[in-house]
C-alpha cells in the first residue's frame, strides 16, 4: 500500500488541532511497547501499513488522533499487561479497515488483524487472537459481550459518553465529513436514528444525545454545489473541488449536461457519465441533473445553504461564467456563487483534450491527468495490506 499523500482539503476545522501524524506514530509505539506482553515486534513494516490505513484521505474522525485517543484512555486503565496488550492490539486494529458506506467493516478488521499476524514477529496465544477477535466485533452496534469488551467500548467512544459541547460539535462535524456521499436527507435520518439508538443503550449520555439531536435539527450546512459536465472528471476539476472543500463544510459534485458540448446527451447517458465520475469520488455525493442550474439549487437548499462553485481556465471562462450568472439571478434572486482558478500549471488541461488523447493509444501515459486518490477503494484486505 502505498503512503498517502497529505491533500490540503482534507483540513479538519480551525478549532480542532489534528496533530503531528508523525509525533502521533511514535507516541503510539511508545503506548503499545509499554504493554507488550506478547513481544511482538513494533518496529515491522506491518505497523506502517496499518498507520498508513488509518490516513487514508476519506478518514475525519477514524484517524491516528482518534487511535492514540484510545490508546491513550486504555493506557490510564491500569491494567495487568496480559489485558491491556489485547486492549491495545484491539484498539489498533478496530478501524483499520472504514469505509463510511460499508457494513462489514469490523469484520474486514478481524481479517486484517488475521492477515497481518504472522508478520508480528511472534505467534499470539489463541485465547488473546480470540479475545482481540471478541472486542473487535462486539464494537459494532456497541454490543459489549465481556468485561474487556465493554472497557474498550468506554475509551472507543468517550466523546458520546462523556464528552463536552465542544467535543461533541467536533465530533459530529467529523462524522459529518466522512459521511459526505450521503445526500441531507438521509444523513438526517441515519444520524437521528443512530443517536436515538445510542441512547436507549447507554441511558447515562441521554443529555449528550439530545444535545445531537437538537443540533441536527437546526443546524444548516453551507454547502458548495460544484457543477459541470465533468466528461471525463480530471485532476483539474479535482484541484478545484479541493480547494472549494476548503471553503464549504461539504460539497456536492453535480454532473449536468452541456447541451453545446453534448447535444442530444441526455437521461441515461448522463446517467452514466455521472457514474464515472463516481468512481472516482466513492466519497462524494455526485448527482446528475439535466434540468436549469436554478432548480437544482432549489433542490439542495432544503436542509442546508447552497452555493454554487464554477473552476475558471482563463478569461474566457470568466465572461461566459458572468453571462450565466445574470440569468441565475434573474430567475432565483438568492443565487450566490464563487469562482475558483485552476492552478497555472494544470491549466491546459480540458475534458476535450483528454476526449482527444483516448483516441489514441497512449500506452497508459494519459492517467498521469486522472484523479487516482481513492484508488484503495474496493480493493481486498489483501491487495491494501499485502
């Protein structure tokens, strides 16, 4: 797996602090070498890969700061080492594998935890790969079934239980980043459900979950609306979506058709443009829509406000962007919109010139202008880890 790259729109919000990603892998070494009755060997490749997981770009909340969180509360136990090594193995490798939309992703972690034991340096006694299995699956639904089980649930979700306003607001716009491809509407219902729930089973932090409701109900998201018809989406328009999540709590990459560039290109074939560039972006809410700009605002601002985001080449793309926005405004007054330079160095690059280039066998040398930053979704455990 190779070392991610650091990409400036992952940047958490400016009252929280996501650390030295450096500084924050040697305190966890120094955590796990402190209880390591198994002497496994902390200094392997293995650990890398499973550090390198947990920066993956979608990650918010699933991070290194919230892994060393943990391991940091596990440590203040006291634990005897047998129980605390568990815990902490545990603990590394309850997230490793996250995807927001997945469903198995604690068991895809037990299975990680499997394929990368035999690097460890020593083989585990099977009462402790059972018990890390154990803590590992009881973390979904938080379902503790042992007294082990339930101590790491306690430090793994600490800001719910026990956290304060200000933990929980950074908490939930973590969350909220992570879960992006969801549209409002079904954020709203899964995140109000998953609070109801969470309350019911734990009826110590009914305030805390209350509190989340509430925010939830009120809180109203600004929200960029990125639209073009992205035929084929490139790291152009990538470097432009990175630097409007910069400025938007979330934004949503629409997939319109351009009735000058495409005509006669619409419904399912739009459709399928749409899914390409879904591909692309797995962590992304991208829709298509082949209706006016206008209504597709209105469609958006339900639960949140909108703005729409062009990226410009040049001045040519500015005229003709002033032109269209005299009719936006003309037909929804509220419309307000933002106007984002590509970099110099990418600007040559257009969908056009790329149609061009695939026409040609370029014998793969055209990839260097697609976007390969979520490539790692939907390979195997072993394909990521191997």
């Amino acid at each position: 797996m190779n070392e991610p790259v650091a990409q400036p729109s992952l940047a958490t919000p400016r009252f929280l602090d996501s650390g030295d990603p450096e500084a924050q892998r040697r305190e966890i070494r120094d955590i796990l070498a402190s209880a390591n009755p198994f002497r496994l060997n902390w200094e392997a490749p293995w650990l890398d890969k499973v550090f390198q997981a947990y920066c993956q770009p979608h990650r918010y909340f699933h991070t290194l700061q919230h892994l060393l969180d943990v391991c940091r509360r596990i440590r203040r136990l006291g634990l005897p080492r047998r129980n605390a090594g568990e815990l902490l193995l545990a603990a590394l490798f309850h997230d490793v594998f996250w995807l927001p939309q997945g469903t198995r992703n604690e068991a895809a972690s037990v299975e990680v935890f499997d394929f990368l034991r035999p690097s460890m340096g020593r083989e585990l006694p099977q009462e402790a790969v059972q018990a890390v299995h154990q803590i590992i699956l009881s973390s979904k639904g938080q379902k503790p079934v042992s007294d082990c089980a339930r101590r790491f649930h306690e430090c793994d979700c600490h800001v719910l239980l026990h956290g304060s306003p200000v933990d929980l607001l950074a908490y939930e716009f973590q969350i909220f980043r992570e879960f992006q491809s969801l549209n409002m509407a079904e954020y709203r219902k899964g995140r109000g459900g998953f609070f109801e729930r969470f309350s019911r089973r734990f009826p110590e932090c009914r305030p805390n979950m209350r509190f989340l409701i509430e925010y939830l109900e009120r809180r109203r998201p600004r929200v960029g609306i990125y639209a073009g018809s992205f035929n084929p989406f490139h790291i152009g328009h990538l470097s432009i979506l990175q630097k409007a999540e910069l400025m938007f709590d979330k934004v949503i990459v629409a997939v319109g058709v351009n009735p000058e560039k495409n005509p006669g290109r619409r419904g399912a074939a739009g459709q399928e443009e749409a899914m390409g560039v879904r591909e692309k972006l797995p962590f992304h809410e991208v829709v298509f829509f082949d209706n006016l700009m206008v209504d597709l605002l209105d469609q958006e601002s339900q639960f949140c406000d909108v703005t729409l985001v062009r990226g410009l080449r040049n001045g040519y793309d500015l005229d003709y962007e002033m032109s269209q926005q005299c009719f936006m405004q003309a037909m929804r007054p509220q419309t307000h919109s933002v106007y984002i330079p590509c970099d110099k160095s990418l600007e040559h690059i257009s969908s056009s010139a790329l149609r061009g280039l695939q026409l040609f066998d370029c014998r793969g040398r055209e990839e260097m202008y697609f976007p390969h930053l979520y490539d790692y979704y939907g390979k195997s455990v072993q394909e990521l880890f191997g």
